[in-house]
C-alpha cells in the first residue's frame, strides 16, 4: 500500500503531503485497498485451495530505522493491514508474506498484529535487525522469518568461512520450533563470490544436524 500509492506520487511529495495533506494520501490508500482486494479476490478465488502463502511487499525501514514516524505508520496503514490480511484470510487457507527492508525491528509487532505471517529479510546489515536470539526470543512466537543473513558486508565481502559462520549462527537461533526460511536475505548480488554461494548453500542444506 505503501510502496504502490507512492509511486504513483512520488517519493518526496508523498512524504511531504503525510504532513500537509493526510486525507490525500488516505484516501490514495484506500483506492489501492480496494484494487488488493479486487486483485488478490480473484487470484485467491482461482488458485486459493493450491497454494500455501501469498506475498506482499513495502519497505518500512531505512538503514538506521523507520522510514516514516511510526505514530503514522500505524495509524493510516496498519489498519489497513489489518482489513487486507482478515480479507485474504477468509477467502483462503493461506499464510501471508510481507517484504519490507531496514531495520524495521520496531514494526514487528505491527506485522504481527495486522495478520501478517512471515516476514522477509530480516535485513542483518540494518540497525537492530543482527541479533538473532533477542528476535527469536520476542517475536518467534508470532511471526515466522525469511532470512537475516548479513548480505550487505558477509555474504560479498566475507570468507566462505565468515558466511558459513553466519548461516550458522542464524539457523540456530531461529530455526529452533520451526519459523525460519534460510536463505540470501535479499537478491544475492553480482559481487558475491560463487564460493560464497556455495557456503551459504550446502551450510543451509546442512541445517538439521545444526539445530539437534
């Protein structure tokens, strides 16, 4: 809701009219509600009873935290959230992923409480976002993780050692009763080294003995 309704302004102004013109920016908001429910109603209709969870995505952090003030955040879309997971929630058997890069650890709450079910990439890189156990420990009870491999400086700058350490360190701490995807965080870039691909592969691929 985010991502779309801004683009269709443009960053800047956007950010400038939360302030100076909210209802516009709601009301943008409410019209791409609508579309995601016209839009996810049918997909959901035609192929619901064969897949397992959707995906949505909107990137609530910047590398050292919210991109916007959280008060905003969850006052205009959590709501919103909200009615678009209760409404895919009841036309399928589905889980619901949201991408949003960052450090967005201070809107897991608000991902758990709006419906969402998994949450994708755990940037490692971004502030707050590379301790593992403390997450686990807060939020494993309602939220299951896709990744949080540190892809900005480990996976392309480090050893294959250093990412195996890294793969390791993560799946055990989030994997413990279940809730964690292993993977690259985000895109695995062009600079990273096929060696380094490897590690995070065939570590990820070791995972069962890491957890016992």
């Amino acid at each position: 809701m985010f991502y779309l309704s801004s683009e269709l302004i443009g960053f800047q102004e956007y950010m400038e009219m939360l302030l100076t013109d909210r209802v516009v920016i709601e009301t943008l908001v409410d019209r791409i509600l609508e579309f995601s429910f016209a839009f996810f109603g049918e997909y959901l209709d035609a192929v619901g009873d064969y897949v397992e969870m959707i995906w949505v995505g909107d990137d609530w952090g910047t590398q050292q935290g919210p991109v916007m003030q959280p008060q905003l955040f969850r006052e205009i879309f959590v709501p919103r959230y909200r009615q678009f997971c209760e409404f895919v929630k009841r036309r399928a058997n589905v889980k619901i992923a949201l991408h949003s890069c960052g450090s967005v650890v201070w809107a897991l709450d608000d991902f758990a409480d709006a419906g969402f079910d998994v949450v994708h990439p755990l940037q490692g890189d971004a502030a707050g976002m590379d301790d593992p156990d403390a997450i686990k420990k807060r939020f494993g009870n309602r939220l299951a993780f896709y990744s949080n491999l540190c892809n900005q400086s480990t996976l392309p700058h480090g050893t294959p050692e250093e990412v195996r350490a890294d793969v390791i360190r993560k799946i055990r701490a989030f994997a413990p009763g279940g809730g964690y995807v292993a993977s690259g965080g985000h895109n695995i870039q062009a600079d990273v080294m096929p060696e380094n691909i490897m590690a995070l592969f065939d570590t990820a691929y070791e995972s069962a003995s890491l957890i016992q």
